[in-house]
C-alpha cells in the first residue's frame, strides 16, 4: 500500500509515523518523501481512520507486489548513462564474446566493436556453466582485461557476476554487472547489489514469470539502486529447434508497466548464430531498449557459446540493418 503524503508540518507526518509504527508496518519515504511505501498486514488498517489524518493526501491500495518498477511510481523512463552507451533512450547495443579467452582475444574484439560504433563491451569472466567439465573463465584474470580494453577503447564494460564473494572485484573492474538468468532469484546476491552503486543487468531467469522478474528489480530498486536493464534472453518452452522461446511480447508489456530500460539477448534467446539477425530485428520493432549480441572473431574456436556467436563481419552487417530498421520506425513514429 502506498500513501502519498500532503505538504505539512512534521508534527503531522509524525504523527502518521507514530500510527504506523504502533500498528507494526514498516515504512519507506519514495519520490523525494512525498509518498509512503508500507509492508505490513493490512487488514490491521482501518483506510478511512488513515484518511483522516493531516498528512494524508491519499491511499493507494496496490493490486502488484512490486511498486518501485512500476510507471505508477516513476513516469518517466530511467535513463541510464555509463561512459558513451545509454539506456532507456534510443537503441543502445552490447557486443562482445562470451567468455574472455586472453588478453589478446579481447583487445582483438574490443577493437573491432571501438570501429563499428559499439559503446559497450561485455565478456564473461566466471561463467555459469551447466556442465562442470567446461570451461568455467578466467575470473580476476579476465576482469583485469575487460578493464584495461574498456580504459584503452573508452567503452562501458559488462560482466556477468556469479557470486556475492566476488563483489569487490566487479565494483573495481566492471560498468555494468550483469546478474544471468540462473542467478536472477539469488536473493543474497540481489541485496548486495542493491546497496551498490553501479547500474545492473538483470537478465529473466529461464522459467520465471514477469513477475518474478520485477520482483527481483524490485529488491535492487527497494535497497536504493535504481539503474536496473531488465534483459529478455529466452525462456523454457514446449518449442524445439532453438535453444529457449525468446519472449518478446514481454518487450511492450514491460515499457507499457515499467520505467526501466528493458534489452533483449538474441544470442541465448535463440542458440543458433543464424537466428540472431531476425531475432534482433523482431526485437528492435517490438520496442527494445537495446540488444545484447555475443560476437567473436572467430566463433568456431570460441571457448564457449561459439555456435550462437556472430564473427566480426556478419555482426558488422546485423548492424547496419538493425540501425536502418530503428531509423525507419523513428521517422514513421
Ligand atoms: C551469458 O550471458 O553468457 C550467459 C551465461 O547468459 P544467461 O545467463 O542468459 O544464460
Ligand atoms: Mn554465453
């Protein structure tokens, strides 16, 4: 329930503090105080005899667990900066392999990305493998280069964080943390992240709901950081042929609920590097926010993911389209 407060003096705001405190809610202050934010039984709450108190302007009972993702809470779209890329406004793209593999692979990639255009990076450094037996990353090692290539080529570097163990690292290495859709409900992990500052990725975990997707932003926004990219990368479905069913009637959904900058990840979301392109372009006209694309300069040697990872050339020509497309529906907007 929230309660959005009137301009008063303090006294009456503590007085309604005093009320809810005696009743056992627990209160947040939102939207610079203005609004009340309480958890707590409502069926201990008499609405009218909250009404009249002087500092209420208004009660809102909610019908969602979640209120901090939501439009009702914030109008405008959370625009999100990090060195050159920005999310929650245009088309934003993040490139990149999915592992760091050496010091060279990166800056070989990073390079080529830098030339295109590209201004964010992502590599993974601990990879959340299903097997024990494959290659697991290179860890501390492979954030040292993913920093140096971002320092040398100013690009905004994403890397995914696999354990709240390792949050020291990716707070001095990383831009952007991105938590992957198995660790999307490790609720340890999101409350450390919640009381960073440092935008996330929070990608949809492969069999959660949307609302357990906003649930799980809702922690990071509820612990104080509101830079959440909410990433689209497939969920498990009745289809074959692909890896998972990218989702993407959740794009409109969520930019018609939300406020936050919402991505999709083409590359998991089909399994299959052939798919990328018309995934990509599905995803752009359905309302994207940006696209997260693996991207390797030679896939077939790649030390993971190389069978849904475009080479540098046919990534060159996935952008040009996707680009064109974003101008066309921008002009016949
Ligand atoms: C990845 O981004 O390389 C990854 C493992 O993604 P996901 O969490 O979507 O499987
Ligand atoms: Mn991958």
């Amino acid at each position: 329930m929230i309660i959005v407060l009137k301009k008063v003096a303090i006294n009456n705001i503590k007085e309604l503090l005093n009320f809810l405190e005696s009743k056992k809610f627990e209160v947040n202050f939102l939207e610079e105080n203005k609004v009340l934010y309480l958890k707590g039984e409502l069926d201990e709450l008499d609405l009218n005899q909250l009404k009249a108190f002087d500092a209420v302007e208004e009660v809102v009972v909610l019908d969602t667990p979640y209120y901090q993702v939501l439009r009702k809470c914030q109008k405008e779209n959370t625009i999100i900066k990090v060195k050159d890329a920005v999310f929650g406004s245009g088309l934003e793209i993040i490139a990149g392999p999915c592992s760091v593999e050496s010091k060279e692979q990166i800056d070989r990639i990073a390079k080529s990305l830098k030339f295109m255009g590209i201004k964010a990076l992502r590599g993974g450094a601990y990879k959340p493998r299903t097997s024990p037996y494959t290659f697991q990353g290179l860890g501390e090692e492979a954030l040292k280069y993913l920093k140096a290539v971002g320092d040398k080529y100013n690009l905004a570097i994403v890397s995914e964080i696999v354990s709240e163990d390792d949050l020291d690292l990716f707070i001095k290495y990383v831009d952007i943390i991105q938590v992957g859709t198995r660790n999307m409900q490790n609720y340890a992990l999101l409350k450390k992240l919640g009381k960073i500052k440092k935008p996330i990725l929070l990608k949809r975990g492969f069999a959660s709901t949307v609302e357990e997707w906003l649930l799980a932003a809702e922690y990071l926004l509820s612990l104080g950081n509101r830079e959440v990219i909410l990433c689209e990368r497939g969920i498990r479905s009745v289809a074959n042929g692909s890896k998972a069913t990218l989702d993407l009637n959740v794009i409109p959904h969520l930019k018609k609920i939300s406020h936050l900058p919402v991505i999709v990840d083409p590359s998991h979301g089909t399994g299959f590097s052939e798919y990328v392109e018309p995934m990509s372009l599905a995803a752009v006209a359905a309302g994207a926010d940006g696209l997260l694309i693996e991207v390797h300069h030679d896939p077939k040697t790649a030390l993971s993911d190389g069978v849904q990872t475009l080479c540098i050339e046919r990534f060159a020509q996935l952008l040009k389209k996707v680009k064109s497309l974003k101008e066309h529906l921008e002009e016949n907007d």
